[in-house]
C-alpha cells in the first residue's frame, strides 16, 4: 500500500494561447523546476489549443479548455483567422466574444473573467496568477505566498499610479462594489504575480451580484472597463479589509520585469539581469520582445545563473556570520 501523495498547497492559474506557446513552454519548465512539489498548475488554453498544448500536461499540470470551464455557455468566441489575415481583411487584433447578454466582449474582459472564474473555482485555498510570458528563476516557497497566520500576501504598492487608465479601474471598481467612488483606493495592486485566496474570489464574486442583482459575468461583460486585479484587491482591502479578507500587504513585487521598450542593446541586457533582486522569485520578459525560443532561452539561462550566484553569496555570508557568532560565544564562555 502506497502512501497518499500530501494534498495540494497552492494552485498556479495561468491563461494561455498558440500565440504564446513558446513562452509558455518556458514557465512550465520553470514551474516543474522551481515550485514546490505540492503546488498545482492549471492551465488554461482555447479548446482549439488543447492539443497543442496537451504535451505540457504531467502529475502537477492540468491543461484545461478556457471556454468549456471558465465561461458561461451564453457567451463564446468569435471566431476569426490569424493575425496576417486580420490585418488584411481589417479585422480586429484582438480577440471578440460573442454574448447573448451584452454587445461584443473584447478579448481581455473575457480572458478577466476567466481568471476571477479560475480562482473561484480552485481547490487550494491559496491562488497565484501567472501570466504565460513570466517564468519562475529561483525556488519558489510557500511562505513567500502564506504567513503562519494563515494570512495571504497580496501585493498593494502605496504609490498610486497617475494614469487615466488605473483611475478608471479604481472608479469602476467603487461602482462595482458599491461603494463610494475613489480613483486610487489605497493605492495598487496590479503585479506580475498576484496571489489571491479562493474563498475570498468567491466572496467578490457574490458582492458583485449583491450590489447588481445579476450574475457577475454578465455585469462584467457590460463593463468595458475594469482591472480584475484592482477589482480584487480594492474588495479585499477596501470593502471586506485586509485582516476579514485573508491577506497581508507586501509593497514588493516578486518579480523582475523586462518590458519590449526597455531594451535595445546587450548593455541594456547585462544591466537588466544585474538589476535582479534576491527576494524576487520570478521574471517578466514580455511576449513581445523580438527574441527566439533559443534566445530567449539562453537570456532566461543568465537571469537564473545570476540568482544562483545571488542565493550562493548570500548563504556563504549566512554561514561565516553563523561561524563567527559562534567563535565570538566560545570567547566570551567561562
């Protein structure tokens, strides 16, 4: 008789597409690398992606179809040709969804649905979203994510972000919840990964059709401007607060990001992998960036071996600190 494996501690929900099928191959690699044993990723593509993606599926990863499982039958994708022939045909770039309860959903208000449906819908209690264009370059830990006190981190910078955008979604966000209107709450709490709790999505989810009286997809599918990470994070800070939610708030980002505009020569590149942090767990190298498979994977190559020679510094000061405080009680011992 074999043991049962431990049960799960997290779950890592990442939304994907054959767009982004090499960047997400590369997180898989690093998740299977880096994350504990005892964390689920669940994968979500197009049901026309899940063969493509199928290979990526082990004991730890589900790869599961998007429209089947994270939206309502009443609302579905339109479906359209490949980007070369959008622009010939000047069709949108983005995907648009059909709804029998609202006008055309724009692909990024579906793909916000699905991720509050995502984290809804998990097993674990402890939620963490990554995009399929952020991979993990160090272990990742489960206290990184949850406190002893069972407390959750959620990442709320207090610097508000000055941008007609970000005002808009705190403002929507008030409205949504039902409460008054502020354009920056207390302050922001968009990152590259976001930890939720699953009980406390849940609870979004039923404040939203309190404050409406309708199902939350179809609000939402009305709303055509809305962050779902500001969505969550002013409910659990501002509405519920922090301590009645669940969480704990970190200023810090875990993650290094590298955006398309903030790069243009191997300079730029050696600067951006020193700039690494030793509490940042992950990096963003934005989907964009003109870089190969095989580039991109050796760029990845360096930021790892950069916070392995971090992490290796830092426990060789650990222990001559360790040493030397131990000869300094041996000094002082009668």
């Amino acid at each position: 008789m074999t043991d049962a494996p431990p049960p799960a501690a997290a779950t890592i929900v990442t939304l994907s597409y054959r767009g982004d099928y090499d960047c997400c191959r590369l997180l898989c690699e690093s998740v299977d690398r880096f994350a504990p044993e005892n964390f689920v990723h669940r994968l979500y593509v197009p049901t026309r992606d899940l063969a493509l993606f199928a290979p990526f599926a082990n004991e730890r990863r589900i790869v599961a179809s998007q429209d089947r499982e994270l939206l309502p039958g009443w609302m579905w994708k339109l479906p359209l040709p490949g980007p070369e022939w959008r622009a010939r045909l000047r069709l949108p770039r983005r995907n648009i969804y059909l709804s029998l309860f609202s006008p055309p959903v724009r692909g990024w208000i579906a793909q916000q649905i699905m991720k509050i449906a995502a984290a809804a819908a998990a097993t674990t209690e402890v939620v963490l979203h990554v995009d399929s264009d952020t991979l993990f370059i160090r272990p990742l830990s489960l206290d990184r994510l949850l406190r002893p006190d069972g407390k959750a981190r959620l990442y709320q910078t207090p610097d508000s972000v000055d941008l007609p955008g970000h005002r808009l979604w705190h403002e929507t966000a008030s409205r949504l919840l039902g409460l008054p209107e502020d354009p920056f709450h207390n302050g922001d709490y968009i990152d590259q990964l976001v930890v939720w709790r699953a009980s406390t999505a849940r609870r979004l989810i039923a404040r939203l059709e309190g404050v409406s009286g309708r199902d939350w997809r179809k609000v939402l599918a009305t709303t055509p401007h809305f962050s779902e990470y500001i969505l969550y994070g002013v409910f659990a800070d501002v509405d519920l607060g922090l301590d009645a939610a669940g969480h704990w708030p970190d200023p810090h980002s875990m993650c290094h990001s590298l955006w398309t505009d903030h790069i243009s020569s191997e300079e730029d590149e050696q600067a951006f992998i020193e700039a690494v942090q030793p509490d940042q767990v992950a990096c963003l190298l934005q989907s964009t960036l003109p870089l190969s498979l095989d580039e991109r994977r050796a760029f990845i190559a360096r930021i790892v071996a950069e916070a392995e020679r971090q992490d290796a510094s830092f426990r060789l000061n650990l222990s001559s600190a360790h040493r030397a405080d131990r000869a300094a009680q041996a000094t002082i011992s009668p």
